[in-house]
C-alpha cells in the first residue's frame, strides 16, 4: 500500500464531501443546480462570455484590418464567414463585437442598477416626503418615451461609448428605483422588519441585512434583461449613426452595414442579428432561473 | 402599591382611511401586574391588535395614536415617530400571529436571534452565537445547533412559533405582547406553545398581554381579562370572575357563543348581527343593535367603563340587570322573543305545501 495513493484518495473524498456539504448547506445553490433555463442561459450566456474573453485567439485576423482586393468574398476555409466591403474578416468582427457588445451591456447597466436600487430602497423604507419627492422624479423621468430619451441623451452628450454610459445612466436607473420602492414597502410592512426593529436594530442593519436581501432579487432579475435592453439600445444607436464609431466592431453597426448587401450576402446582417437574438434568449433564461431560484419561499 | 409591568391609558388610535379616519382603538385603559398575564379578547376587527401594535410603536402608516401614554415599569414610552419601536427593546417584545411572516425568509434563523444580542447588547460573534442556541434550546427546539443554519422554510409552523419567541426574549425584555400567538397553527400545536408560554412567564417572571379571539385561552392563561368591542373595551376583571357572571351582554355573547365541551352538548348561539364599520360606529352604547337587554336609551347615551368593585367594571347601560338577574336566562327570554314574530309566516309556509 503505497502512501501518495492513500493521499489521493483521502484528497479526493474530502473534496466530494465538502462538494456535497457545500450544495446541500446552501439551499439556493442546490436549486440553481436544478433550474433547467437558468442552466440552459448559463451555458448560453457562458458560451458567449467565453468567446469574448478568448476573443484575440479566436478571431484568426485583426477585426480592423482591412483588403481592399478581397471584399465581399464568400465563406470559406481562409474567411470562415467570408468578408465585408471593405475585406475584412467577418468572423473575427463577429468575436470583437461580442467582446466589446457584452461588456457594455454589463457595464452600462451596473450604474442604473446600483444607483436606482439605492433610490428605490430609500424612498421605500423611509417614506413620507423622501418618498414624495424621489417618486416624483421618478415620474418625471419615466414620463418621457425610454428610446426617445436615450436618442435625445446621447445626441446632446455626445455619440459614441461615453454618450450610452450617461444617457443610460441618467435614463435607466428609473425603473430599478420603481421595482425595489415597491418591493421595499412591501417588505418594511412584514413583521420580520417590525421585530428587527422592535430589537433595537438600526435602519442601516434593517435596510442592508433584512430588506436588501428581500428586494435586491428583483432588481438583479431586472438587471438580465436590462443587458439586452442595453445591447439592442446600442445596435440601434448604431443603426441611427449615434452608436458605436467606425471601424469599433459592433453586431449594430455590421448589421447596418450588410444591409446593402443584404440580396447577395444576407449573412453579413443576418448573422450579427442572430448574435444579438441568440444573446437576449440567454439572458432571459438567465433572468428567469434566476428569478425562480431567489424567490424567498 | 405596586408599579404595574405595563400600563397603558387612554390610548386611542386613529386610522386614515381615504378622506375620513375613525377609532381603531378608542380611550383604551388597563394596568398588567408584574409576572401576570392579562387578556384582551374580542371579535376580529375590534382593535385589539392595532392597539399592540400602537404600545409596541408599530402602527401601521395610516394610524396614528392621538392620545394615550405607555409605561413599562414605570418608564413612558414615546408613542410617535420612527424610532419608537427600537426604544422597546429591553422593554417589550411582541410575538405575531403569522409566524410566516414573522421570520426573514432570506436569513438564518439562528442568525435572526443572534442579531440583537450581537448589534445592541454588544456581545462578541461567539458569545452571540451561544446566547441564541440557549434561546433556542430555551424555547424547546431540539438540536439547535442544526437549526441556528436553517432558514425558515425549512421549519414547521410550530418551530418557526419557537424561533419567534426565541427573536424575542433575544432582546430581553420585561413584558411579552403576544397578538393571536397560536391562531395560526395546528390545535395539538396551540397547546405546546401555550404551554411554553406559560413555562416562559414563570421561569423568567415575564409579564404577558395576550390578544386573542378566544376566551377559553384566557381562562386558561390569565388572570385578568379585557373584554374589547368596536375599539373600546367594555368589560374588565378578574378572569374567573368574568368566565364566571360576565357583567356585559357582549362578554356574555362571546361565552355562549363558543362551542362547550365541558356541559351537555348545546348549539353555540352566535351573537346576532355583526361588528359595526368603525367608520359607522352606532351612537351611543355601540353594542346596542346587537344586544339583547337594548332600550332606546342605549342609542342615546355614552357608556363609559364603571367601576363595580372587586376590580371588576363593565360600560353598559341595563349591568343592574346583569347582577341581579341570570344573564343566561335573560338571552334565552330575548332571542325566543325575537323569533316568535317570525313564526307565523313559517309556519303558514309550512301549511301551503303540507
């Protein structure tokens, strides 16, 4: 009997036991595990992740390089989607637009997300005139048609990256605020928030381990969809010139340019708008797992 | 004399409810003994909960107390703003009807314990950790220390009860305002909680206001009662004593209308009509359209709460009759009374098709 062999053994069940202890001591990874769309999302959504991260060794060209003398060729083994009008590779346009789309979807909605979860418990928790007055700025944004205001808002900052960060900044962070306000009232009424308060916990502790924890899912629910909202937002800012800049690759900006050749090579459009189907169906997936798993039972 | 546990006076709560705002709890008044219990009984509806919640500072943000003052040992308790609820810690603690409600879905149960002692006792993690296994063991949960990691949908109705009481005394207090404890749970499960209530109040000289919608818990538990009806009480005393000769029709009422294992097998009699809106309070005694002993006088003057000696009182107008004259027989006089004008036309029916 040789030692290293009974370590490895011994290694190995501590690590199914301490698996099995961590899935079985967390009731909510254990049903994350179970939740068929949040794992079908998962995958999609990992998939996609994947490919951005590993995206300067996927995409066989530069995104940017351009061959004049090779434009609009079909798919083949040299150019596996074959080429756009100005002869650069589709494929590796495909891979950096997934890079770049995803991580402004991500990033452009963590602002709105934590700022709008911030106002919303405020206004909740608190009530009265803090309510009355955050509410009413609510309104007032709400009050306005979301695309024409995110159009307006990056016309006047600016077009480009930085223009989508603030117009989405000022203009999303609503309907977090709304989601968690009412969550939050719902949740201050509970006699939980009333005991905590009655023990002499402070409206910090309340807020941050007793409400918090009860609303934030909502929001992070929200927050899925509101990634395909950013990145469809893009696509079509794109779409209208206000987006993302040439020669930036972006699934908006290569559907607008195939379009012209939408007759003889459809695929040039067709496929960075599946890219974009294909993207939403996962984070929605992800969005609704996520929902089922959080939801408090 | 001594200084009562809780003394609560004139409390009066006013509910907005649109445009109008009526008396959840009107002129309410009563003194709890130190280690005693007291009961507040009446119909749902009637006030008694919102009146807990007002001297627990609680309400709802609709209601407000208008007048009244709370004294716990002597010590007045701010009855408005935020921060009323957190002054009771030390002082009163409330256990709540739902215990569905009542725990933090997303934390743990020991945690939810732990948590006052560590945050406002200022004890260490670990010393916060061990008083919560003790209130746990306390409050009767077998193996605690797997229950301080379980989160409340994985306990009973009787346990998540358990956990309850545990949050509670965590934050040490002198009286314990229980609203319905066991309304909400299995009959075999009411007795174990009762029980432990009981134990509780005796082992760690609590003193205990409990709201309920029966009376035989009372008699069971208390030794004084309140008896309360659209928002203001009507009767007050000794328990056995009440049980006993209730001095208000509607006590009387409840009594008779709860089902009595003890005497041969009688159809409970139901108070006719039901609880007034208390936005439409009826004039005078409020109980009056539903009363067996009304006379138009009863529409036309207040009753108040008056004192009859041996620390009993009843607010009604005929208690004359009720002390010198059986009550039982009274209610049985009225209610074939109140029959009788109907009985020709049934039996006129009957004739038709027979």
């Amino acid at each position: 009997m040789s030692a290293p062999e009974l370590a490895t053994t011994g290694s190995s069940e501590q690590a199914v036991a301490l698996e099995g202890f961590v899935v079985r001591s967390h009731p909510t990874l254990r049903k994350a595990l179970r939740n068929r769309s949040l794992l079908t999302g998962g995958a999609i959504v990992g998939t996609l992740v994947l490919i951005a991260i590993l995206a300067p060794w996927i995409a066989r060209y530069d995104p940017l390089q351009q061959d004049l003398a090779a434009t609009l060729q079909l798919p083949s083994w040299v150019h596996w989607l074959g080429t756009d009008e100005l002869g650069r590779d589709v494929w590796s346009r495909l891979v950096w637009a997934a890079r770049f789309d995803l991580a402004t979807g991500f990033f452009v909605v963590l602002f709105p997300f934590a700022f709008g979860t911030l106002i919303g418990t405020l206004a909740g928790y608190y009530g009265g005139w803090i309510d009355t007055v955050l509410s009413r700025i609510i309104d007032v944004v709400m009050a306005f048609p979301y695309y024409v205001l995110i159009i307006t808002l990056v016309f006047v900052v600016g077009k480009g990256i930085r223009g989508i960060f603030i117009a989405f900044a000022l203009a999303d962070w609503v309907t977090y605020a709304r989601t968690v306000r009412s969550t939050t009232l719902v949740a201050r009424r509970m006699d939980w928030a009333a005991a905590a308060r009655s023990g002499g916990l402070s409206d910090r502790r309340i807020i941050v381990h007793h409400i918090l924890p009860n609303t934030i899912t909502q929001a992070i629910v929200y927050a899925m969809s509101d990634v395909v909202y950013v990145i469809l937002a893009v696509v079509t800012l794109g779409y209208l010139g206000l987006g993302i800049q040439a020669p930036q690759p972006d699934w908006g900006s290569m559907i607008f340019d195939g379009q012209l050749f939408m007759t003889t090579r459809w695929w040039l459009s067709t496929i960075p708008g599946l890219c974009v189907v294909v993207t939403g169906i996962g984070l929605s997936l992800v969005g609704d797992g996520l929902a089922d798993v959080l939801r408090p039972e | 004399m001594t200084i009562p546990a809780l003394k609560v006076e004139g409390l009066t709560v006013e509910i907005a409810r649109g445009r109008e705002s009526f008396r959840a709890v009107d002129d309410v008044s009563y003194a709890l003994e130190p280690a005693r219990s007291i009961g507040i009984v009446g119909e749902s509806g009637c006030g008694k909960s919102i009146s807990l919640r007002a001297i627990m500072g609680l309400l709802p943000d609709a209601a407000r107390v208008v007048a009244g003052a709370v004294a716990v040992h002597g010590t007045g308790l701010s009855l408005e703003g935020k921060g009323a609820a957190r002054q009771r810690r030390g002082h009163l603690a409330m256990i709540f009807q739902d215990p569905g409600t009542a725990l933090n879905p997303v934390q743990k149960v020991g945690e939810q314990i732990a948590e006052t002692p560590r945050l406002v006792l200022g004890e260490t993690r670990g010393r916060a950790r061990e008083r919560a296994l003790e209130l746990l063991r306390h409050v009767g949960i077998a193996d605690p220390e797997r229950r301080y990691d379980s989160y409340p949908y994985e306990l009973s109705g009787g346990t998540r009860q358990r956990v309850m009481i545990a949050i509670a005394l965590a934050s040490q207090p002198k009286v314990l305002l229980c609203d319905e404890p066991t309304t909400a749970l299995d009959v075999t499960i009411q007795a174990q909680i009762l029980r432990l209530l009981v134990d509780l109040r005796e082992e760690m000289g609590l003193s205990v206001v409990f709201v309920t919608h029966e009376l035989a818990l009372v008699g069971q538990l208390c030794e004084d009662v309140c008896v309360m009806y659209a928002s203001r009480l009507v009767e007050t005393g000794p328990t056995p004593a009440v049980l006993e000769r209730p001095l208000h029709p509607y006590t009387l009422g409840l009594l008779r209308s709860a089902v009595d294992l003890d005497e041969e097998l009688e159809a409970p009699k139901p108070i006719p009509g039901s609880l007034p809106d208390p936005a439409r309070r009826p004039s005078g005694c409020p109980f009056h359209p539903r009363c067996f002993l009304a006379t138009p006088e009863c529409a036309s003057t207040t009753v108040t709460l008056t004192g009859l000696g041996d620390g009993r009182a009843s607010a009604c107008l005929h208690v004359e009759r009720l002390l010198t004259e059986d009550g039982r027989a009274l209610q049985e006089a009225a209610a074939k009374a109140a029959v009788k004008p109907q009985d020709p036309a049934g039996t006129a029916g009957g004739d038709g098709r027979g």
